[in-house]
C-alpha cells in the first residue's frame, strides 16, 4: 500500500479546487524551472536547479535524462539518494487529484537506482537502494532495495540477492 496523506473535498471535484491546496505562484514558478531541467543538457545544472528552486533533495551523481518530468506541485516532497539515473520521459508524482479527493505522499528513490525511460512513479511510493525498473513501468507500490521489477502492472521480474 503506497503511503500517501488523503484529503476530501466537497462540491467539485479535488482538481478544480487546486489553487485552495497550493499556491498559483508555486505552480507557476515550479513550471518555469521543471521545463528548464527538462531542456538543458547540463546534468549538474538539473541538479542545482532541483535542489535550489523546488526544495528536492537530489543525492550526487544522480542523472535526470531529457524530459523527466517531476511533480509541479509538490516537489519538494522527492527525494532520490546517489548515483541515479532517472531515465527518459519519466514522470515522478507525489500528488493524485480525484473526484472526491487529494492525495500527497513522499517519493523516496535510493542510491544507486535505475529507472528506465516512460516510467511513472506515484506518490507514497519507496524504491530501494540498487533497484532497477524496466523502461515503461507504472511503480504503484514499493520496490525492495536490489529488486529488478517491469511492467504495467509492475511484476518482481528478479528477487533481490540476499
């Protein structure tokens, strides 16, 4: 079970009432600057501009390839340990809106990770240390330190080593 924080909402539904949960200026400036990650080439810039604008705790060495797209709301909610590698196109959420609900939960990524190309993590989700996630994974619930796992619905495709 992914550990996220619920909050209900009355009337319309949790994604029209977004500016009552966060800042428009937030979102606005958290834009600007994920597009600008998104675009530069410059692995250590990526780095400084998630650490220094959007509050996530970015561990050294860790590589964003082109286009990943991390959380416009909530960002300072990821953090991803050492020597990673977050693979093209991948989309890193810490918050759902639903019809009846928000919810916001941590992303913890370890050190040493690699996460394939079009994958999407959602929020309140853990991914251990040395894990590796095949390209076009939907992580929908934990992932074991050293565990290789693929797929949508995410399968354990090699126990970790013990």
């Amino acid at each position: 079970m992914r550990r996220t924080d619920r909050y209900p909402v009355t009337s319309s539904n949790a994604l029209w009432q977004v500016y009552k949960t966060v800042s428009f200026w937030k979102v606005m400036k958290n834009f600007i600057v994920i597009q600008l990650a998104r675009y530069t080439p410059f692995l250590s810039m990526k780095n400084w501009l998630y650490r220094t604008f959007l509050g996530m705790r970015v561990g050294e060495q860790t590589a964003f390839a082109l286009m990943v797209m991390v959380d416009v709301m909530f960002p300072e909610k990821i953090t991803i340990g050492k020597n990673s590698i977050i693979g093209y196109n991948t989309t890193i959420l810490t918050h759902e809106y639903l019809i009846d609900e928000y919810r916001l939960g941590e992303v913890i990524i370890g050190s040493n990770v690699m996460i394939g190309a079009n994958t999407t993590v959602l929020p309140g989700v853990t991914i251990g240390d040395g894990a590796v996630i095949s390209a076009a994974t939907l992580v929908y619930k934990d992932v074991p330190a050293g565990a290789f796992v693929g797929g949508n619905p995410m399968v354990e495709i090699k126990k970790p080593q013990s």
